[in-house]
C-alpha cells in the first residue's frame, strides 16, 4: 500500500512538472494512475480508467484529477476522528515539568500536545560559529581564575582559558562566592557560549553560559515561554512529545499544493524547525523563509484564504435583488448632480450597477481616501434602488455625520418628490414614531441615521439597498445582523482607511472591492507641518491670515484613555484661550459629554460661518464635511494612530482652497510618535500611510483580527509573508473554480479542514 502511495506521488508530481509528456501520451499516463489506485481507491481506478480513454484530455482535467488523488493520499485514521486524536489531548504531564510550570503552559496558551509540536522556536542559537561582535562558543583548558578589580575600583571575575587560538578570557559582571568559581577547576576543559568581543588582542567572553560538550556544533532552538520555565527543562519536554506524539499530527496540507512548492511533510517540518540539524540553513531558519517554516505560513493562509472564499460565494448565493439600471434613471439622477464624477467614481459606480442588476446579493467594499467622493456615489445607488421601488438604509457611525448625510442628500432630491428621513438616538418621542410608521408603510425612501437606531427600531417595508459608510471591517457584522432581522438588502460598504490591495485580500478577502483612487479636480496638496509647542504663535498667525481670509479651523484635542477630566479640561482650556484671541463668540466648543443636539447645532453655526473655529476632541474623527475650512490643528499629535492622524487631515482639503494641517507636540516625545508624525509630514496617501502603520503596529495591532471575526494568524505575518499570501489567494481560488462548495467526495478533508479552522474563530462560514 504505501509502495503504491510512493510511486503515486511520484507520478503526480512528475506530471505536474512535465506536462508536455502528459500531452503527448495522456492516456498511457491515466492507464498508470488508475494501476496504482487500484488497491487504493477502486472508484477513482475506475474513473482513471475511463479517463485515459476520452480524447482531447487538457491539463486543467489532469490537475482535476490529481486533486482528487491527492486527498486520498492524506493518512485517513489520523483526521478522521479528531476528538480522539492524542496530539489534541490537553497535556497531562511533561517530563520535569511540575503541576506550577503546567499551569503557566497553558495560561501561554500550550494546552495541547499539538499546540507545543506547533509552537515554533523564535530563535536559534548556533552552539559553534566564534565571530566576533556576535554569539558563539570557545572550548578551551582552564588556566586560572579569580576576582580582580578594575582601575575604578569594579570588581569583577575573570577567568583565562588555553585553546589552540591561545588564550581567551571570560568575565563575569555579577557573581557571588559560589558561582562561577565553584563551576570551574584548573586544568578542566570547558564549552563557553556568549558574546564574544575582542578585548585587548584577546578574545573574551562576558557571562557565559557552560555548556555540554555534546551540545557543541548544534542549532540550539530557543522558545518564548512564559516567565521561570527554563530553556533547557522545556526543550527536554518538546523532545518527549515530538517522540511520543509527532506521529499524530495530521497534515492537511493538499498534496499538490506540497509538490507544487516542495514543501517538506508536516513531521519532517516539525523535527527540522524544533530540532535543526547543525548543516541547516541558519539564515532561513531565523528569518522564517525556510521551507520548513514557510509551510506552515502558507498552510495558513491557504486555509484563511479558501474560507474568506467560500464566505464570499456563500454571500452571493443569498438571493438578491435584480434592479433595473435603466437610461432615463441615469438621466434624471444626472441632473441632479451638483457637479461631474471623476472617473474613478465612474468606475466604482459601475461595479456597483454590475452587482445590483445581477441577481446575486451584492456586498461591495468601496475604498477611497478620506474625500475622494464616495457619499454621491453611495446616493447615486441609492437613488437607483429607489427608482427600482425599493427603500434604502444609510446606516452611518455617529450621529454628527449621519446629520451631515441627510442635509447632503435633501439637498441633492430637493426638486424631486422622493422622501427621505432622518433617524438618530436624539430624535425622539413623536416625531420618531411618525418616522418609524411611514418607514414601515413604505412612504419613506431613503432612512438615514445611526447604525443602533436603524438595527434595532426601524421596519422596512421594502428594503433593497443598506450603505453601511465608515465602518471599516464591522460593516459585514451588520450585514448579518440586517440578514437576521429578515431583510436581503445589496450592501455597500465604505471606508476611508484604504489598504494596500494586497492587505485587502485578507481583511476583506469576502468582500468585493472597488477602488476610488481620485480625488475631486481642483484639489490642492494639504501643507502639512509639524511644530513643538513653543511654535505655537506661528500657528495663530497662520489662524489669522487665514480667518481674514473667510475660512475656518479646526483645533483637536486627544481623548486621554481612562481619563475623561484631563481630556474636558485640555480642551476647555485650549477653547478659552482661543476665545481671547479670537473673540468669545468666533470660538465653538465640541466634546464627547454635549448632546447629540447640541453637536449638531455646533456643527452648522459652524458650517454657516457663525463660528469660525471649531475646538474640539476627535468627535469630529470620521466624515465631516466643511470645505471652507482650511487649517486643523491637532494639539499633542504625537498621541494620536497614524490611520487617525490621516482622517483628522482629511477635515479639510476638501475644496480648491490651499489647506494647512499643523502637528502640535510636546518638545520630548517617544520614536514611535515620531515617527507617525514624520509620515504625516512626508506622505498624503492613505494608502501609503495605512502601509507605515501597519509596519510600524504590526499586523496584529492593525487588523485586531479578533474583532474582525477572522481566524487568529499563528505562523504567518501579512506584511513579511505577502508573497506567499498572493500565491495562497491564487490556489485557493484556483480550487474552487474546480470545485465551489467543496463537495467533491475528494475535496472532503480540505473542507472540514477549513470549517474546523474557521469555527475557532469568531465566524462559522456557512458552506453549503
Ligand atoms: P469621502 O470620500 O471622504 O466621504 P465626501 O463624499 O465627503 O468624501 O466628498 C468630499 C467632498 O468632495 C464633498 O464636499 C463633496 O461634495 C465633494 N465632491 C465629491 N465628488 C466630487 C466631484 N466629482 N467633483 C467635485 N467635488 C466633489
Ligand atoms: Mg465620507
């Protein structure tokens, strides 16, 4: 049986590298395949069989086929009863290990024998290489040792060893009167690995650690463990578990996907990354491109992949709504548009009338830089599906913008006879009710309001059509939450913290994307600058020259974590010392603590002009929309997230005006402060900068994957690994192009395997 596996494998990947042989005889090749699979699958023998005499056969029905065979080659016992798999038993015990150490094992989150067989060491010391600067070991004959004081009176332990280099030193900082002395006798040989440094023509080695003889030569792999377990005790409990458990682990990698990128099988990746033999590739190994490391990550995100895949086909299964996207729609819709679209909302508007005349549900992701126009293009849908008889929601993430919404869209349908409301958590009483009843009879068309108000109060008659505007990720949470309330509305997603494609593949990989990718004409580059504290009277003159001038300014304060007062006073204080400047009734005040109201009222006098500058907390973060004004100036910037940072800069800008935004900070701040403001300086992209920020965070920070109901990335890391990634993404969908729910007798494991993974995360994809 196994000889017959051997030699399958074998031919199929032979036959994935050599496809021209394939060509020029496949049915000799299908008549070996099925000879083979006799034994091992009679069913897929028999098809084998009839294969090889079909005529005209391609690759793509070849690579068909050896995916079927591949599954088949997975050891069947060792996935097929999970729960009673041994490698996922909570650990009972290690060797040398007590019921303390356990207890913080699992607190680190090691509670099965698989999850220590999977947690990779973070680094790798090599127990031989002697560079200078660097780690290494010297072995060499004790000469002599003691205590010796240095010309500032430093005590210290020093110890001279003979080797064939000569002699070397080792010292020792911090010691008492049993170590190191009592480890060293004159005359003995000793292995001493640490820092070596060249100190006065003498090779010398600070706080080194002895080491067995044994050990010499080796890759010693170091492993992040939680504080008081010892390097040593541990690595003698990963030993005992590879022996008594490594035969379980299932490897659910596809065969093919194995052959195509040469990966090694899942025991010989785990023996080589926890024990590495001294001739492997150090480099690879640390910097996680061996091959043996690499499949993991690609394991990974193939899975990830082929989930968020199987999530976006199962979203587009949900019966939709066919709208009419007719000319004189259009037509009447352009007339009512103030000014021109820009070819890039042209385009996204396109995609969109492709997914809603199409009887799919659409869930469509509209990216675009903080004012590059995405509003009118979501109402410019929604005016669509409102022609089409449909109701539509605009679901927005404060009140202050779904305020700014409404007014935006009377504006736009004022000479028409369509109706639109207006529902946030301050309106209320009567007036609500009324709102609600004509919704649910239908005589509403457009609701726009904040998201709890529409989820949790609001009946449609006939919605076809919910624009969820800045909600970023949690946008597909409400989707569900709309789903589950009965309604099949087509979703239009926006966000204003564009991604670099590549990320969106994974933060969005179940969604469609367009791209808004423009900004309106006329637009002049923002002049960003940043100034300590003691630059502030430049900062006023520029206010000044620019209120002279009949424009506005914003001035924002940050929100101090867990500290509500600090924050009311910053910016209390900061709006009475404006007022003196610039006259009591000139300066408005905004804060997290005013009603929803009372925003709204502050928001307009300050869009009439009756106040000229707006202080404010970042309240007015997302959305709002005042082109007059031209300078913001964000107090103590260094506290703020690049992606906030680059959405505060995008309050202004927003007409053909030459705009300002000022970085105030305090004279001494941290790097990482620094350098969010410099790329704010530097750089007007949000695409560019959502990159810096997801380097400077890390992907974790970035994506709070838990949140976002994505499964937890365990061996990859989405900046390092984007290639993989690409390659991931492209199999993936090469996979389901085959097959599309998976249910092909062959592709079994693969989709249990991407349920089981999924369903540790947040969301279950709902296959089929
Ligand atoms: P965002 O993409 O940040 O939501 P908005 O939709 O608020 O941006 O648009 C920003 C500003 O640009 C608004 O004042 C809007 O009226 C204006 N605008 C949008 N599209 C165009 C266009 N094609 N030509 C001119 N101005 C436009
Ligand atoms: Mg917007």
């Amino acid at each position: 049986m196994t000889e017959e596996k051997r030699k399958l494998k074998k031919l199929i990947k032979y036959l994935s590298e050599t496809r021209l042989d394939f060509y020029n005889n496949p049915a000799s090749y299908f008549l070996e395949i099925s000879k083979l699979l006799k034994n091992l699958s009679p069913i897929l023998s028999i098809k084998a069989a009839g294969m090889a005499e079909k005529e005209g056969l391609t690759t793509d029905q070849l690579d068909q086929f050896l995916a079927e065979i591949n599954l088949i080659l997975i050891p069947e016992k060792k996935y097929k009863d999970e729960s009673s798999n041994p490698a996922k038993n909570k650990v009972g015990g290690l060797k040398r290990l007590g019921a303390k150490s356990m207890e913080k094992l699992e607190k680190f989150g090691l509670n099965t024998y698989e999850d220590i067989l999977l947690h990779f060491p973070f680094r790798y010391d090599s127990l031989s290489s002697v560079i200078e600067g660097e780690k290494g070991v010297l072995t060499g004959t004790l000469q002599e040792s003691g205590m010796i004081y240095t010309k500032n009176r430093k005590r210290l332990y020093k110890a001279v060893f003979s080797y064939e280099g000569g002699q070397f030193s080792a010292t020792w900082f911090h010691f008492n009167n049993r170590f190191p002395s009592s480890a060293l006798k004159n005359g003995k040989k000793y292995s001493l690995f640490g820092r070596i440094n060249n100190s006065g023509g003498l090779l010398n080695i600070t706080h080194p650690e002895f080491l067995d003889i044994d050990d010499v030569g080796e890759l010693r792999a170091v492993y992040s463990l939680p504080g008081g377990i010892q390097q040593k005790t541990y690595a003698a409990a990963v030993d005992n578990v590879i022996e008594m458990y490594l035969d379980y682990l299932p490897d659910l990698m596809p065969v093919r996907l194995m052959d195509k990128y040469n990966f090694p099988e899942i025991k010989d990746a785990v023996r080589t990354l926890h024990r590495p033999k001294p001739d492997e590739n150090h480099k690879a190994l640390a910097d996680r491109t061996h091959p043996a490391y690499k499949r993991f990550v690609y394991e990974e995100l193939f899975y990830t992949q082929l989930g968020l895949l199987l999530k976006k086909r199962a979203y587009s299964k949900e019966k939709g709504i066919k709208f009419e996207i007719k000319e004189e729609y259009l037509n009447d819709i352009k007339d009512l548009l103030p000014f021109k679209l820009t070819s890039a909302q042209k385009k996204s508007l396109a995609d969109i009338f492709n997914d809603m005349k199409s009887e799919d549900q659409m869930n469509r992701l509209v990216q675009g830089d903080v004012g590059s126009g995405k509003t009118i293009v979501a109402f410019i849908a929604g005016l669509i599906a409102v022609k089409n008889g449909f109701q539509v929601a605009i679901i927005a993430p404060t009140e202050v913008l779904a305020e700014q919404h409404y007014n935006g869209l009377i504006k736009l349908i004022d000479k028409t006879h369509l109706t639109a409301a207006l529902l946030t958590g301050s309106i209320k009483g009567k007036e609500k009710q009324q709102s609600k009843d004509l919704i649910a009879a239908g005589a509403v068309d457009i609701v726009i309001g904040t998201h709890a108000v529409i989820q949790d109060e609001v009946s449609f008659s006939k919605l076809g059509l919910a624009i969820i505007d800045e909600q970023h990720r949690f946008g597909v949470m409400q989707r569900k939450q709309l789903m589950d309330k009965g309604y099949n509305p087509d979703i239009i997603l926006m966000t204003a913290t564009p991604i670099p494609r590549t990320l969106s593949l994974t933060f969005y990989g179940d969604l469609d994307i367009s791209i808004i990718d423009e900004m309106p004409p006329g637009r002049v580059p923002i002049i960003t600058r940043s100034f300590p504290d003691s630059g502030r009277k430049r900062v006023l003159d520029l206010i000044h020259k620019e209120l002279d001038k009949g424009n506005k300014a914003y001035f924002i304060y940050p929100l101090i974590e867990a500290s509500e007062k600090i924050d009311l006073k910053a910016v209390t204080d900061g709006h009475k010392s404006l007022s003196k400047i610039f006259g009591e009734d000139n300066v408005g005040l905004m804060h997290g603590k005013l009603k929803a109201q009372e925003k709204n009222e502050l928001m307009n006098e300050f869009k009439n002009g009756d106040i000229k500058i707006l202080v404010s907390t970042t309240v007015i973060e997302v959305g709002v929309d005042v082109p007059d004004a031209t300078v913001i100036v964000i107090e103590n910037s260094e506290r703020f997230g690049l992606s906030q940072l680059h959405q505060l800069r995008g309050r202004v800008g927003r007409s053909d005006k030459q705009s300002y935004c000022v970085l105030l900070h305090e004279n001494e701040i941290s790097d990482d402060g620094r350098n969010r403001i410099e790329a704010m300086v530097n750089h007007t992209s949000g695409f560019k900068l959502s990159e810096i920020d997801l380097e400077m965070r890390g992907p974790g920070d970035f994506f709070g994957t838990r949140q976002a109901g994505l499964p937890e990335f365990r061996f990859s890391n989405i900046v390092r690994d984007i290639e993989v990634l690409i390659k991931a993404r492209q199999d993936a969908e090469d996979m389901l192009k085959r097959d599309p729910d998976l249910e092909n007798s062959s592709n079994k494991v693969i989709r249990e395997t991407v349920i089981n993974k999924w369903r540790h995360g947040l969301e279950i994809i709902e296959v089929g």
